[in-house]
C-alpha cells in the first residue's frame, strides 16, 4: 500500500520538474544541444553538435543523451540530462537508420566507415514540441456557489 503512495507522490514530484519541451531525440540522431555556461557573473549560450550514441531512462525526469563528435583528432563525449535546466534547447539536425539503442561501435570508427545511412524525416515538425493538452475542472456557475455558501451559513 505505501509503496503505491509513494510512487504516486514520486510521479508528482517528477511532473513539477519535467520540462515539456523535450523534442523527441533518437540514437543515430545528428543533434545541436544548446547548454547554459555560467562564467563568472556572465552567463552564455554554448552549442555542442554531435551524434547521439545512448538515450536512457527515456520519460523519466533523469533521462539523459550522450553526445559523441571528433574534435581536432579526438572524440569527445558529453552527456546531458535533457530535463536539466541548464540545457536550453536541443535541435535535432540530421536523422540516420540505426538498429541499435546503444552505439558504442561508433567510437572505433573513422572516416567514411562512421557515416550513417540517413533518413528523410520533417525537421521543422520534429523540432517543434506543441504544448500539452491540461485538462480544466468543469466550472460551475456563480449562482450555484452562492446558494452553497449560503446554506453552509444557514447550517451554522
């Protein structure tokens, strides 16, 4: 019985944290993550561009993506909790065909051999997030919780 409660609470702790405009990011997805840096007193914008090698914990408010690109000869790694408020926005550039969840071959790979067979999909709907559908309490009409308040009155 409490293991319920707790869940349930656990679940509304989550909602009040998830961001809801999380685009739908894959593994073989090319993607431009746009993190927060905070230097100092100044704060800016950086962009890390890269391919998606492992998304885990997918609707969970600890999901995460990790991000692979070569800089200068040497791949580096970065991973991001996507429902973190330091990540501004991730745009997802170029989507391949991949049959895997994790793509540690990748990291072996060089040159043409680390191309991807790419996927036509629509970047402008898959980048877009619409907001979500909030369901609103009926509403009752003014006069019904007027003769409610006065008959509690009248109660007393």
């Amino acid at each position: 019985m409490s293991s319920v409660k707790n869940t349930s609470i656990l679940k509304q702790v989550e909602a009040r944290y998830q961001k809801h405009d999380v685009v739908d990011v894959r593994p073989g997805d090319s993607v431009r993550v746009h993190q927060k840096i905070k230097e100092g007193s100044k704060e800016r914008i950086q962009v890390f561009e890269g391919l998606v090698i492992r998304i885990s914990r997918k609707n969970s408010l600890s999901s995460t993506i990790t991000v692979r690109r070569v800089a200068n000869g040497y791949g580096v790694e970065k991973t991001y909790l996507l429902h973190s408020p330091l990540v501004v926005k991730v745009e997802v550039t170029k989507r391949s065909k991949v049959r895997r969840n994790y793509l540690t071959y990748m990291r072996q790979r060089t040159g043409k051999a680390a191309r991807l067979t790419g996927v036509k999909f629509d970047q402008e709907r898959v980048n877009t997030v619409s907001e979500p559908k909030v369901e609103e309490a009926p509403k009752q009409s003014a006069e019904k919780t007027e003769e409610n308040s006065e008959s509690i009155e009248s109660k007393k």
